[in-house]
C-alpha cells in the first residue's frame, strides 16, 4: 500500500487502519501499521476508541438477539 512507504514519519490513513483492524493487510503490511502503533498514540487511541465501539455494537446486537 503507497500509504505505509511514508510511515512512521507519517500517521497512516484511515483506510489504513480500517485494513488493519479488519485483518486486510498482508504480513509487512501489518508489521509497519504494529510498529507505528508502538510510537504513535494519536493512532492508538483511534485503533482502541474503534475496537470499543465494535464491542459495543456486538454487545447491543446480542441483546436485541436475545429479546
């Protein structure tokens, strides 16, 4: 992907993410998103703030599941 050749000086972008989160991304790939992760807090809490919410939205659809 030509937004990884720019990191870590360079946050990647939110499709970036989104294939990171989704598992979208090939090995090297993954491992340059990683290890921008270990550095970037800014790109950490985005990652976390997502994953929160998917839990939430799991949480919720299991709820109106079950009623």
């Amino acid at each position: 992907m030509k937004d990884l050749e720019e990191m870590p000086a360079q946050c990647p972008t939110t499709e970036v993410l989104a294939a990171y989160l989704d598992r979208n991304l090939i090995n090297e790939e993954r491992s340059l998103v990683e290890k921008h992760l270990v550095a970037c807090s800014k790109c950490r809490h985005v990652v976390a703030q997502v994953v929160k919410v998917g839990g939430t939205l799991r949480v919720a659809r299991q709820h109106l599941i079950i009623r």
